[in-house]
C-alpha cells in the first residue's frame, strides 16, 4: 500500500501521473517509451490512447482536505497543529508538509491514518479504467 500512497503523492498541480499499460509503468510522460517511438515513425498522435492512462489529478484527490483532516483528528500538540496548518496556507505545501511530518516523526501516523483514503482514491481510478493490481 505504501507504494500507492507514494504515487498518489507524486501527483502534483500541473504534473499529472500516467499509467502506460505496455510496460506496467507510471511515470510523468503522456505516452510510454514504446507508443512515443510509434509516434515518431508515424508522425500521427493518436485522438484516443488507451495504452496511457492519467492518474486522478491534483484537483481530483485535494490533498490539502485530506492532510487538514489529519491534523485536525489526529494532531493533539497545538503547537504541531499550528506548524502544519500554517503550511497549508501555502500554494506549494506538499513538499514541506511532508518534510514537516517526517522532521516531527508523524510520517508514518499520517500514512496509517489516511493510506486508506489515497488507496480508495486508486481504486476507483483502477475500476473506472478496468485496471487490477496486486
């Protein structure tokens, strides 16, 4: 599960992450390295891809509510929860929340209380596509 998370993490405002069905693969290109070399000998991009599917986008999963939802139900130290929240207030928190978390040991809390709501986010983008993971 902890991989999931990760991916769903990396998942930053403009830098959609994509799944390319031909190689197993997720990564931050639009088309695997084996479609990008049949695009280069066609010169056609095709209208509809199948093979590379886009992770849910930032606005999609709102890691913000989620991280305030932490800091709200399981931050008891008022002083912890001022540092984070005062971090949310920024337009890029990501990075510094979760460095925050880790400098304060909190990472793993975080991941146990709200893996499940990165994991239920995948999941549904698993069903929406007709994808299975292990």
């Amino acid at each position: 599960m902890n991989m999931i998370i990760d991916l769903m993490m990396a998942i930053r405002k403009g830098r959609p992450v994509y799944y390319h069905k031909d190689t197993n693969q997720f990564d931050y290109w639009p088309y695997s390295e084996l479609e990008l070399g049949k695009l280069k000998e066609n010169k056609l991009i095709p209208y509809e891809n199948t093979n590379d599917i886009k992770l849910p986008t930032y606005e999609e999963i709102d890691h913000k509510d989620i991280m305030r939802f932490y800091v709200r139900e399981f931050v008891e130290d008022k002083t912890i929860r001022k540092q984070l929240f005062d971090i949310l207030r920024r337009d890029e928190y990501i990075d510094a929340y979760l460095e925050k978390l880790r400098e304060l040991e909190l990472f793993d809390d975080f991941t146990d209380a709200c893996g499940d709501i990165y994991y239920q986010i995948f999941e549904e983008w698993c069903e929406k596509n007709e994808l299975e993971f292990k």
